[in-house]
C-alpha cells in the first residue's frame, strides 16, 4: 500500500481505475501526460511543466517496463524511489500519478507487441533487438489507460521520439506528441536517470559528449556539411581520454533515421556509448534553423 | 464523393471528422461498433442488431484492409458494393458509416504492426503469414479511430475473434468484445461474403462442411472425446464427393488454439477448406456446455 500524503493528487494503481477517471475528465476537460520510469530528475520536471501550459489537468505514470530491457540490460538495477518522485511531482503541482505494478500491466498470457518497422533498425535499436518494440507496446497500453489529447516527450531519446511519432500517426492514436528540448546539468551533461551510476570521475568524462555536440554544431554552423568530417572531429572528442567506449556517432535524416552522407535536409547526429559500465546517449539536431 | 440519401445515417470519411465526432458522442453516449469490409449479408446485420441493443449510437466501418490479404490471395476480386450496403445499413438503423479509402488509412511511409504472438501460429495463421497481424492492426486502427464502448465480432471467424480478445486484454484497448454465433443459411453454410464466389454445384458441396461440423457435435454429445475419431469422422464427410480440398480440419484449446488430443476443456473445431478457387473457413465449439 502507497501512502498519500498528498491533498491534491492523486495516485492510482489500477488500470480500470485510470480508465474510468480519464473518461470521466474528457467530458470537460483536457488531460496532459508524462511517460516515466521513474527516478525523476529537472528533465522531467520540465516536461510535467510543458503538460501542465498545455492541458487541464496532467497524469505522470511511473512504470520500470520491464519488456524494454534486453536480458543483458539494468532492469534490477534501475534505479527506483516513489516517495521522492511523488514528493516532487507534487512539487509541480501534478494532477495524478498512474503507478502500476508489473502484474497490472502484464499478465502472464501477454503475448500482443506494436512494431515500427524501419526506425527499429537504426541507431540503438542495432544493439538493443526489441527494445523499441516493448516502447511503443508500452506507450501504446499507457495511451490506452490514461487517454490523454497530449503527450510530452524529451528530445534527449530522440529516436524513441521518432518512434511514437511514427506509430501515433500509423495507429491514429488521438494523442498529440509534444517534443521538448533535452534539459541538462549546468556544465552541459544531458540529464539521465542512468547518470546516477556514474562514479566522479566518470561523470567528469561524461562531459565530453555535450562538448562534442557543441563541436559539431559549430562546423555545421560554419558551412561544413560533410557528414564524414563532422563525425571524424567527434569521434576525436570523445577520445580525448581512455574511459569512453563508443557505440555508435550517428548521423542521419531526422525522419526516416537513415545514415545520410551529406547534410541537407534536417538531421540528427546521434551519440550513444559506454562511460565505465553506464550506457549514455545524447544527440542534436543539425537544421539550417541553426544557422 | 458519395452521395448521402440517407437522412438520418451519417457516412463518415476521414479519420480526423470521426475521432472528433466520437469524442462528442462519448461525453453522453455509448457507441458500439461493427467493423467490416462490406458485401454485407445477414451475419453483418445480425452483428449490427447486437450493437444497436448494446450501445445508444452504432457505428459501422466498411475497409477491404489491404494488408490482411496476402500477396495471393483475392484482394482485387472481393466484392464491394457501397450502395447496397448502405441502404441495408440504413434500414437496421445504424448512425453512421465509417467508408475511408486507402489512403485515408494507410500514407506511403506507413510502418507500425500490431503482432498477437503465438495465437496467430495456429489454423489460418499457418498458411496466411501476415494475415492476423494485418487485422490486429486494422482493428486497432479502428478503435483508435471509432472509439466504441462495445465492439462486435462474429465466431465464424473464430480465429481473429481469439486474437482481437487476446489484443484489447494486452494493449489494455477500452473497448468490450462481445462475440456472436455464426449466422447461417437455411441449409446450415456459414455466411460469407465469399460465398458469392460459388457456383451452384460448389454451392451445394460446400454444405459437407456444416454437416461435418453437426456430425462431430453429435459425437461429442454423445460423449466421444478422442480428437483425432472426431478428426477423422469430419475428414469423411468432407471427401463424400470430390471437389473439397481441405486445408486444416483441427481440434484445439478454445482459449491458447493449441491443439488437444483429448477434449476435457472447451474447445473448437475448426475447418478450412477450397471448394473449386474459393477458400472458405467454419468452426463449432465443442464444450461441456452443449450436452
């Protein structure tokens, strides 16, 4: 049993309950909806307050989504603390909490998976086989439970971005997506739940990563459009030091996340890599907007 | 464009005029919903008639799903008649016709599948790859789109009723399932609109196939459990002549459509088969229930 010692919000456990109450707030009203797995940080934050202009009233979920962790991944690790995320939430003024446990969301027979082909194979998707499929099952559940007109999500996963896009539009699912800028630490690193795990030093390193992107958007910005130069002064970047394993520097079309060589039309560079064992990624995007 | 004669029927035809009108409806109306994909005959209506003493509004969507038909199969060749079937929808009273075109529900980059696993490996699924992901997909779709309270399925199509049941449990789809006996012909053929397809003399043989069905529920009654006797009570009737070419005659788990040797649970027996080019599918729940 959760406690709520909240006046003002609430905090639902069941999806027949969440159901029933967002039927009941659509008659008049509109509902604005956060994703999360929890462990909340200002990136967040600024997505419950991007929800909270835009609707009437503003769900946040807070669910691990175990069918998005690879057998290999940080399912039992991940990190998790309700009673603080509440505490903050609160602090923005949140409407409702949907916190589900695993069996409310899947039962044992489950058996059913939304699949976006195409963007799955690009990006993180060639190193964590299904973890975009268990994304958009989940979001695909969570649209169904909390019924919301808008939907934020960060730029930070930008190819999870691209993905419910995508599905949304296949699926005529009601729901308009709301991209919001990554929000990062002061000295430039991208805010991550994951970046609890990083030691000092490791966080220290991790900043060549922001800086990278800084770089590239530099040389795009003075006329370079080259993808292979952009990605070669990264890569160097991010080498500075022993300590960063890359996974992949990626640079493709905005949309369909193919590789592009030249840079014409909106695209995404895209960085994904290992500082000791925590995985990071960050991107940015590359637009004559820029300019 | 299609002309609307009808006065109190509405005929819907993009997606955004439906979701919207939907919307409104749900504020102090029930909807029900019957999907189908036209050539209306008495087991469409019987579905419709189930809806309308459901719900307060009914909404019918009529969609040949290309993506449900296989590169093979006779997608080209099923037969539409719009006006016929809205004068027959307008005599049940139904409210509104939902008549997209193809491109209304399908843009060129489209690319997100909805996957029921494991039940979609069984009866049909073996021999049309794709088929059920094409209707789990379309259906959502629907949902997504009509957004019913009830929505209504004939067990003819005992396999795709399983697998939307499986679907809307697992994506968590707000919407009850409310399944319907086939509707027959006098002489007992299951109603299809394939069944226009037929000629006099298939026709005629295509009648072994109800018969079949009747024999093993009179095996069953008379207290045979053994699979494989009623198997092989059903495969010689359906060879009583020449001119059946069976593709599956199977006894399965009415729920995970497993196949049993022995019947203790509820079950159904299913059948498809070719009579001449036209491929045609029956089935019979065999359950404690009909003793």
């Amino acid at each position: 049993m959760i406690a709520n010692h909240f006046t003002d919000m609430k905090i639902i456990r069941t999806v027949s309950e969440m159901q029933h109450h967002a039927d009941e707030l659509r008659k008049d009203k509109t509902i604005g909806f956060v994703p999360t797995m929890g462990y909340l940080h200002e990136g967040h934050l600024a997505l419950v307050k991007a929800a909270k202009i835009l609707a009437d009233v503003v769900v946040v979920s807070i669910f691990v989504n175990p069918i998005q962790f690879g057998p290999s991944e940080d399912l039992s690790r991940y990190p998790r603390d309700f009673e603080r995320d509440a505490k903050l939430l609160d602090e923005e003024k949140t409407d409702i909490i949907f916190y589900p446990d695993d069996g409310e969301m899947y039962e044992k027979a489950f058996s059913t998976y939304v699949e976006v082909k195409k963007l799955e194979d690009h990006l993180c998707g060639k190193t964590r086989a299904g973890h975009f499929t268990g994304v958009a099952t989940v979001v695909t559940k969570l649209f169904n439970i909390v019924k919301p007109h808008y939907a934020v999500f960060g730029q930070k996963d930008y190819q999870q971005l691209t993905v419910i896009e995508r599905m949304v539009r296949d699926l005529n699912q009601d729901v308009k997506i709301i991209p919001h800028p990554t929000i990062r630490e002061a000295d430039g690193l991208a805010m991550s739940s994951r970046n609890t795990y990083l030691s000092s030093e490791e966080r220290r390193k991790a900043l060549f990563i922001s800086a990278s992107l800084r770089k590239a958007e530099e040389m795009f910005s003075s006329g370079i459009r080259d993808a292979g130069e952009i990605r070669k002064a990264v890569n160097t970047i991010l080498h500075t030091e022993d300590g960063i394993d890359v996974e992949y520097i990626d640079i493709c079309d905005a949309m369909t996340l193919e590789d592009i060589s030249t840079l014409e039309k909106k695209a995404v560079l895209a960085i994904a890599c290992r500082v000791g064992k925590t995985r990071l990624i960050d991107n940015t995007i590359l637009t004559e907007a820029l300019q």
